[in-house]
C-alpha cells in the first residue's frame, strides 16, 4: 500500500495487480534465498590441507629411499641392524636439509617404512605380514629416536 501510494506521488498509476505481483515476486526470492540458506546451512564443508598431501608424498619418497637403500644392504650381506644403521645414515644426510622434515608424523613414517622394507625384502631377514611390519617398525622407531 505504502508503494501504491509513493509510486502514486510521483505520478504513476499503477494497478493493484502489478503491485501484488511485485509482492508474489519478493516473497518468492525471499523464500529462495531463506530455503537456500537452510540446505547450504545444513552441510558441513572441511578444508582440504595442501600440505597433507604433500607430507604424504613425502613420507612416501623417504620410505622407499630407505627400503631401497635398506634391502640392497641386507643383500650385499649386512644383518638387519647394520643394514638399518647404513639406510638411516645415508637417509639423514639426504633429508635433512628439507624443509618441514621434523614436522613429519613420525609413526606414520615408520609405518610406512617397515611396510615396504618387509614387502621389498622381509624374506631376507625372515619377516613377513603383520608381525614382521610390527617388529621392524618397532626396531625402526627405537633405532630413529632422536634421528629423524
């Protein structure tokens, strides 16, 4: 009515259906707006960390570096733990310099590394399945004390 009345003022003549048509129109965008705002509401959105990813593929190039330099020691001769003693020099001389390697998570690189030492060789020093990953990541962890 208040519209009717201003536009009215001003010189226009407008109809009552127009004007209920503007009304239809704003309760309508409204509701949309309130309805959309409900369902976006309801949803929970979680950021995705860029560095997650990055620390993953991280461990996963540390782990392999190791395996790798880990199971060609055990095959030129050395026991498990000189084998462990030579990979975790030669690790630290390679990774130590890069950035963010002390915010790694620890367990889940020990993990990783005892997974795929015991899948690459573990037959070598008779290890295998889920106690052999479990022994070596143990050894790994007390051997990596205040290395890595």
């Amino acid at each position: 009515m208040i519209l009717k009345k201003y536009l009215f003022f001003i010189g226009y003549d407008i109809n009552l259906k127009v004007i209920n048509y503007i009304k239809k129109i704003c309760i309508g965008f409204c509701s949309f707006l309130f309805i959309y705002s409900i369902i976006l509401s309801s949803f929970t959105l979680q950021s995705v960390e860029a560095s997650t990813t990055e620390d993953n593929k991280f461990i996963e190039r540390i782990s392999k570096d190791y395996s790798r330099k880990f199971c060609n020691s055990l095959a030129f001769g050395l026991s498990k733990e000189s084998s462990m003693t030579f990979a975790n020099k030669e690790n630290s001389l390679i990774f130590r310099e890069k950035k963010g390697i002390d915010k790694l998570n620890k367990d889940l690189l020990a993990n990783q590394i005892a997974t795929l030492s015991i899948e690459n060789c573990g037959y070598l020093i008779d290890l295998k399945g889920q106690q052999g990953i479990k022994e070596f990541k143990d050894d790994y962890i007390s051997m990596n004390d205040n290395v890595l």
